[in-house]
C-alpha cells in the first residue's frame, strides 16, 4: 500500500500550517475517570463558524459561541481598512446545554434506544434564533435556541404591611355610608383615600404615588423543542444533513434514506431503499450520507462496502438507481477475512465548493472528484502501520470504531482523527507535502513522521496518487494506545481551526 504514483506539482507548494492549542473545555485531572454518558459523540460548527455544538452519550446538547469577534469588533474593522491581516485566533465560551434526548424503551422490538446523539446539523437563523437538528438512534428533534430580555420593574412606593384585604378601606373612622364613590373607588369629595387590594398609598395621596418603570433587563436564553420526527426509521439513524435549500433535510439508517419538510414532522419520502426481498441477500447497508452544498436535487450516500453513490433527486422519486458510482477497484491478490470490514467507509464529507467528496474508511482517507469515478484523486494512509495487528484490532472491535473526517473551508487540507488521542492533518493542495500528527492536549505533542511522495490534486489529475504510508520497517502499532480513540473532528468553515473530542474533552487548536 506504500504510494508509488507521482505527480509533478502544478504550482509552489503552501507552508505546512503550525497548530497551536487555543482551548480546552471539559479537560480531565490526572487519573479523574470519565463517565460513559460525558463522551462527546457529534461535534459541528455552524455555517457562520460563530457557534458549536456537541453532543455526548448522555443525549445533551452543549453550544458554545464565539467571543473573539465580539469583543474586538471595532478594532477589526480598523485592520481590514488598513489592509493587516487579522492575527487573532477563534475562542469560544460556553453558552448553554440542554436534554435533547432521554433513554427509551421499543416494547414491541424489546430494544433499549439508548440517548446517545449520533449527529448534530445546524439549520438557518431567523430572527437572532439559532436552530439545530439533533437526532439518536431514532428520534429527530428540532430545536430553537433564542435569547430573550426580561425586563426588572421598579417596585411601588406603597406599603403592603398596611394593606387591608378584600378592598376594604384602611381608616375605619370612615363611614361607607357618608361618601359616594367614583368608578375608579376614590371618592367624590377629592380625598385620596381609594379602595386598594391588599396595599395602601404613600403618605402623599395619589400626587405621591410613583408609577413602575423598568430599571434593567437581563438577557435569558430559551430552549425549546419546535418539532419531533419519529417513528420512521426501522434501523438506527446514522446520519443526518440539512439542504441548502433551507426547507428540507434528509436522514439515513442502515437500509433507508428518508427525506423530510422541516415544517412537517408526521410525514417523510422514502427516497433510496437497499433493503432486499430477502434479507439474506443483504451484502451492504448504508453507512453515511450527505446533501450536496449547492445542488439541492443532489445527494451522496456510501456503503460498508467501500463505495459512494450520488443521487440526483429530479430522476425519479425512489433513487434507487445512482447517478454516478465511485469506488476504487481491488488490487489483485491483496483480498482477505479484513479487507471488506476495513473497506466500509464511516463517513463523508462534501467540500465546500462541492466539487470534491471526502472519505474515510478505517486505514486511509481518500479525496474523490465528483467529475471523475475511476478512482479517488488522492488517498491518505491514516493507519497503514496496523496492517499487521488487524487480528488483535477484530479481537477486541477496534476494527468497527468509525473515525470522521473534515475539509478545511478552502478545501486545501483535510483532517481525521486516529488512536492515542492523535490527529492527522494532510495537505491536498497541488503539489502539498503536508502530513502533520498532533496529540489531543494542552500541550501537543507532534508525532514525527516519515518524508512522503510528494502528490498533487488538480483537474488534470487523471491517476490514483497516495500519500502517508509509513515506511514497512516502521512498527508504530506498539506505542499506540487503541482505549484512547479521537473519533470526532470539525474543521472551522472559514478559519484554519480545528474542534475535536478526546473523551469528554473538546479541544480546540488554530494555525
């Protein structure tokens, strides 16, 4: 698997980034054990990249926003006028958590739906609200997250000790019998004696009386659950993910993609269908899926099998049959007992631009132009030095964990995590040689690694490159510890920063 295609660089190779640590929430003490419910288990910037969110095995939600852009508003300004750059890195606060899901129990299938929270998709704001669809094994929920101002009011200037209830008069030397009443209970002869609930007036009569008025308001936030979409999904949800149209949103478990109206949660479209008349005919299940980000009518979904299927909505409504199909063919005689359990791709992501998809598979990340279905343009050897522990890794199930992936904004670089709490960072620019290994801590450890052959990605790229395999001497299996696993990465849609989960730890680190 050591990449022997080279390509000559199109152009002058971009400056490695150097990552920086920026920020820790959630960071363990020295031998604090963590609890099951605390794993972060979905992380996902927002469009703007002013708001995070993750969500943990405990089905809560936690949101941050960003700080550094408020608190230096003006002098940002001022830069860009002035034509600096802009050295400041994102910093977040924590702004709130809630429940978004609780345990339950299938009484018909006699299956426990756990809480976890398998995805996390933000949707348009409205009105200063902000909108998130989060979702377990089953349950879809749409919520609204909005900051609203409650008023303090000043209080009156009356006594209550002197109040009398029922409306009754304070002065007992006052006969009802004596005055006549106006409609407002004061009476007609200009005293300013006046029927009150429970209180009297100040010393001074109605002149002396000083009306309520607001005198601070403090900022609350709301959390509220707008709509619930369940009871459509046989299989545990695995994905979810909004349409640029800002309308619709689909979301995929093992055998079915569904397509859904955020306006309407009682009903869904069956939109691709892979469960076979008989179920042992079942080869494949759908392992990811993800709308186009600038085509509405399109959408990819990939396979345990290691392929990808793009969708185009407007051919028929029951996609069944793909557009287009990538997948790289198998090199002769490298088949074995782990090649299709290493070949299911966990995840894909679409860059931004939405001309390139990106997968990842359990050993390698592979860059995949939509233009092209001959094969991936470029493949990152993420854990090629575990071929040779793959028996130990099916032993204890490390073989099924499912790492995600992330593009960089401008779609030069990609992200993923690994064992040991590290992280890879590769640059796909024409004619980038970037591989840099962090570890997940306060203060990373980068992990050396050997040189790679150097690999481009262009329009004009019409081979299979590779890049990142280790050298076949190099035993790194050894050193790593597969307890500790980084699963969860986010890259900033605009910014060179990175959020990834290490446990219950978010750390975030720029460049």
């Amino acid at each position: 698997m050591n990449g022997v295609d080279v390509v000559a660089p199109a152009g002058p190779p971009a400056s490695p980034l150097e990552w920086k640590f920026s920020q820790v929430f959630g960071e363990r003490t020295a031998g604090e054990e963590v609890q099951e419910v605390d794993v972060i288990s979905a992380i996902e910037f927002d469009r703007t990249g002013d708001h995070l969110a993750t969500g943990d095995r405990g089905g809560r939600v936690v949101l941050f926003d960003r700080t550094d852009t408020k608190e230096h508003a003006g002098s940002r300004r001022e830069l860009e006028r002035m034509d600096y750059p802009v050295t400041r890195h994102p910093e977040f606060r924590y702004k709130t958590e809630f429940q978004s899901h609780e345990p339950e129990f299938d009484y018909l299938k006699s299956l426990e739906i756990e809480e976890k929270i398998n995805k996390i998709r933000w949707c348009q704001m409205a009105n200063g609200a902000l909108f998130l669809l989060s979702t377990n094994d089953k349950t879809i929920k749409f919520w609204k997250v909005q900051e609203k101002k409650v008023k303090k009011i000043s209080d009156l200037n009356i006594d209550p000790s002197r109040g009398v209830a029922n409306g009754s008069m304070p002065s007992s030397s006052v006969s009802s019998s004596q005055k006549q009443y106006l409609a407002n209970g004061c009476y007609t002869d200009g005293s300013s004696e006046c029927l009150s609930n429970d209180l009297s007036f100040p010393p001074g009569g109605l002149p002396a009386l000083r009306l309520p008025v607001v005198t601070s308001s403090e900022t609350s936030l709301a959390v509220r659950c707008k709509r619930v979409y369940a009871h459509a999904h046989d299989y545990h949800i695995n994905s979810i993910s909004n349409n640029c149209d800002g309308e619709t949103f689909i979301s995929a478990d093992d055998l079915r993609i569904n397509l859904w109206n955020l306006q309407i949660s009682n009903q869904s479209f069956n939109i691709v269908d892979v469960k076979p008349a008989n179920m042992e005919d079942l080869t494949e299940v759908i392992t990811s899926a993800e709308f186009h980000p600038t085509h509405c009518n399109m959408l990819a979904y990939s396979s345990s099998k290691g392929s990808i299927r793009l969708v185009d909505l407007r051919q028929s409504a029951l996609c069944d049959s793909h557009s287009k199909l990538f997948e790289e063919p198998e090199a002769p005689g490298s088949r074995s007992f782990f090649t299709e359990i290493i070949a299911s791709i966990s995840d894909i992501k679409f860059a931004k631009t939405g001309r390139y998809i990106l997968s990842r598979d359990y050993m390698t990340l592979k860059l995949w132009d939509i233009n092209m279905d001959s094969g991936p343009v470029s493949t990152f050897q993420v854990h090629e030095y575990l071929r040779p522990k793959l028996c130990d890794l099916y032993e204890n199930d490390s073989i099924f964990d499912k790492f995600k992936c992330c593009l960089s904004g401008d779609g030069s670089r990609v992200a993923t995590g690994s064992y040991s709490n590290l992280f890879r960072v590769f640059g796909c620019a024409a004619g980038s040689t970037e591989v840099t290994t962090l570890e997940a801590s306060k203060n990373p450890r980068q992990v050396q690694t050997p040189s790679r052959a150097s690999r481009s990605l262009s329009s004009s790229i019409t081979r299979v490159v590779r890049r990142g395999a280790e050298s076949p001497g190099a035993d790194h299996g050894s050193s790593y510890d597969f307890t500790t696993k980084l699963l969860h990465v986010a890259w900033h849609p605009t910014e060179n920063s990175i959020a990834c989960a290490a446990a219950n730890s978010l750390y975030m680190y720029y460049a």
